[in-house]
C-alpha cells in the first residue's frame, strides 16, 4: 500500500542528502550552506522492501508569515499536513537546539507518526550523542548517517512499526516479523577477497549456484540463495571481497564493495569468513567495526581450516585479538571451517541461528532493576565535584541488537569504565555473548529545577 513521508527538521540538518539517499539519486541540491532547499521536493523512496513517497522540505525556521521565510515554513507545514508520518531530524553535532525542540512541539500537534532521526551520528561517539535527542519527546532517537547510509535497517524497522496498516505485507523472502517461524534468517557472508565466500556458500546449499576460482574478486553483486537447512528458512548473502579503501580506485569494486555493505544493514546475522592461512589483518577488524555498528550478530568463521596446522591455539589466538580490539562483541562465536570439504558448517549454521536468538532477546524490567540494583550496590558510581552520581532504573526499549535505557542524574559524568563494568556485567548475567550491546544513559528531569 502506497504511503509518503515528509522530512521534517531545521536547516542545515540533513534532511537532502538524507532524500537522496532513499530516492537513490541526487535529486535534492545538497551544500554545507544553510537554507539550499526551498521547495517541497517529492521523490519516490526505496528502503528494504518498502517503496513510498518522500517529501524534502525547507528547514524550519521562525519568520513572519510574509516573509520568505515564513513562505517557506508554510511549505513544510503543508507537507506535514499531506503526509501519512513524519522523519524528523536533528543534528547530533550541533546538539538539540532551542529550535528542534519549538518545532517539535509543531511535529507533536500534527498527530502523525513520528520517527525521530538523529543525523551525523558516525562512530561510538555520535551514538552516544544522538541519545540527547530523547529529550525531544518524540520517542527514541535513530543514530544514523544520511551520508554513509549507516543506520538503515533501524530506520526501515520504524517505519514499519509507525506505519504497520501501510506496511503490513512485505514480501516473503524479505519481511521482517520476528514472530513468524516461518520468516528466513537473513545472512550475509562478508570478508576479504579469496577469503572463499561463495565456495562456503556453495557448499552449504549442495550445488554451484556462485561462480567461483582462484581470482580475487570474482563476485561484485550481493547475491541472495534461499536455502532450508533443518527445516529452517534462510537467506544467504553472497558479497564482494572487502579490501582497504585506500586499496580501491576502480569504480566498479566500490559500487561491489557498496552493495556489500548494504546487504550487512538489512541482514540479522553476519558471517566474517576469514582466511585461517593469512594472519589476522587490521582489514578485518575494520570490517568487524561495521558490523558492530550496523548492531548485526555475527559470527566469526575461520575457512580453508584443511589448510592449517596447530589449528587449536590459531582459533584461541583470534577469539583473543577479536575480543581485545572490539570489546563490544565479546564473546563472540570463533569456528573453523572448510568450504571445500565441508567441514563445521553444521555448527556454523547452529552458530548463526544461536546469535540471531541472542541478538533478539528482551529481558524484564523487573529483572534489569533487580541486576542494576546489586550491581550499583556491588560497585557505586564514581562521585562528581563531591557529588555521586545517582542511577536510579533502567529499562529495554527495544532489541535486534539488545538497547538499554538507564535513568538518573548526572549520568553524563559517568566514565567510560563504568559503561564497561555495566555492559560486561550484562553479557555475564544474561547471557549475551557476542552481539552488539547499545547503552544509553539519560538524565532525569530535576523537579526542584525552576528554570525548567
């Protein structure tokens, strides 16, 4: 069912290149310069499964009605008036600005579904800021990146869930309904290039779908192959080797490389194939970064394991490295495999399977309260100027991958040790190895405070 979406936001926030991106084209003029877009801009919008119309608008601005504008804002609240939800987006850079919060109040009395955007939120650091747009009131903040395209699968999940009367009937192969037994698990095979990708593929699903050889970089699309394994759906995504960027100057292995990321953003569980023959390498470990970004599960898969002598202590060594450099995956699943002969893919499956049921699980608020209540007891907050920082709850907004929301004062102050006491002490009591865990802290509104 067709539906639109109007981008909703002040100037200079994204709102253009965040339309190009899911129109596919540069059709909106996109410049560092506030105020580039003064018209309504209609294109139409692809985003997984989901085709609509997307609206971009000028930047919100408080004018006289007379003058440009003013013109220019009753362009935008026409376009909030026409459209059936609305994208609105803030700058995680600038921080939440006394005009995000006039016009969302705006947003908020239009009584539309509203998804709350948080643009420019690159890396670990962004993330953390875009969680100040919670005090906007229009639910929780999206990270993302309109220019990177980071962010996707978390975007296209809230417009399903804003809109579930105009998006209720995906396609079989691609809907995302995590209580259908019957859905595929979406799984996309990712590493260097020869890493034997699409050799493990083929032999997975018993025959030579994906063309194979000893050249490097054979594969350049993102190829889908439903397969059944144990009566259970799954989708696999062949991709295309992954090198250094510095390494890429031809046009074609970035489109390849690109199209390989994108399948990452719209899998649930990511296999990083790695070469058992060639030492673990900052390549891959990049790649490893993405993923923890993108909050996909993941596996690690050590192939061409025929091929390796002193196998035993090479897996240990590399769950060791992977665990110390990302230490937001720890735990994570290391198996050795061999797409030639065979060998471990029965676990490798299993493992998949196993994490996607990790990256899936909900735990109660009673139960977090009751963790956080002896955890805070066991090791206090640091004080700050004298005064300790006060946690008070938390709860589980969401998960795919598992999100926490913690409540109290000060939490800004909180150091980065103490997110890694909490975080590590998640893993351990409820059992959530290896899959990417997404803690926000958020301030309490002090009812003593009269300027507020």
């Amino acid at each position: 069912m067709s539906f639109t979406i109007a981008i909703i936001g002040r100037p200079n926030v994204g709102k253009s290149t965040l339309f190009n991106r899911l129109v596919g084209k540069k059709l909106a003029l996109v410049d560092d310069q506030p105020g580039v877009t003064r018209d309504r801009r209609e294109g139409e919008a692809h985003l997984g499964d989901l085709d609509f119309t997307i609206i971009d608008t000028a930047g919100l601005e408080e004018a006289e009605e007379n003058t440009l504008a003013g013109r220019m804002r009753r362009q935008t609240e026409e376009a909030l008036l026409d459209a059936d939800a609305v994208i609105f987006v803030v700058d995680v850079r600038a921080g939440v600005t006394p005009s995000d919060r006039h016009f969302a109040q705006l947003v908020r009395r239009a009584g539309k579904p509203v998804i709350l955007l948080a643009n420019k939120a690159e890396g670990k650091l962004g993330m953390a800021e875009a969680q100040e747009a919670y005090e906007l009131g229009l639910g929780d903040p999206i990270p993302f990146s309109a220019e990177h395209g980071e962010g996707l699968a978390d975007l296209y999940d809230a417009v399903r869930e804003a809109l579930p009367e105009h998006t209720a009937k995906p396609s079989e192969e691609d809907r995302d309904d995590s209580d259908d037994p019957n859905r595929p698990l979406r799984i996309a095979v990712v590493g260097r290039p020869n890493a034997g990708k699409s050799t493990l593929i083929n032999r997975l699903i018993g025959e030579d779908r994906l063309l194979t050889g000893p050249e490097a970089g054979i594969t350049r699309d993102s190829i889908g192959v439903e397969w059944t394994w144990h009566d259970r759906k799954v989708k696999l995504f062949d991709t295309a080797g992954m090198r250094k960027r510095s390494k890429v100057d031809d046009k074609l292995e970035k489109l390849s490389v690109a199209d390989g990321l994108r399948a990452v953003r719209f899998a649930e569980v990511v296999i990083l194939l790695l070469d058992a023959t060639i030492p673990f390498e900052k390549q891959d470990l990049a790649i490893l970064g993405v993923i923890e970004r993108e909050g996909r599960a993941v596996v690690i898969a050590l192939n061409k394991w025929d091929q390796v002598k002193n196998g035993q202590a090479l897996q240990k060594r590399l769950a060791e490295e992977a665990e110390h450099t990302l230490s937001n995956l720890k735990g994570v699943t290391v198996l050795p495999v061999s797409g030639l002969n065979g060998q471990g893919l029965d676990k490798l499956m299993q493992a998949c399977f196993d994490a996607a049921e990790v990256w899936s699980r909900r735990i109660s608020t009673g139960k977090l309260n009751r963790w956080l209540e002896a955890m805070t007891d066991a090791h206090p907050p640091p004080a700050v100027s004298g005064r300790r920082i006060k946690i008070r709850y938390m709860t589980q907004p969401k998960s795919r991958p598992p999100y926490f929301a913690i409540f109290g004062n000060q939490l800004d102050e909180l150091p980065d040790s103490y997110h890694r006491y909490l975080i590590n002490g998640m893993r351990e009591s409820f059992d959530l190895p290896g899959t990417p865990i997404r803690l926000s802290m958020r301030n309490s509104d002090n009812p003593y405070d009269k300027e507020k």
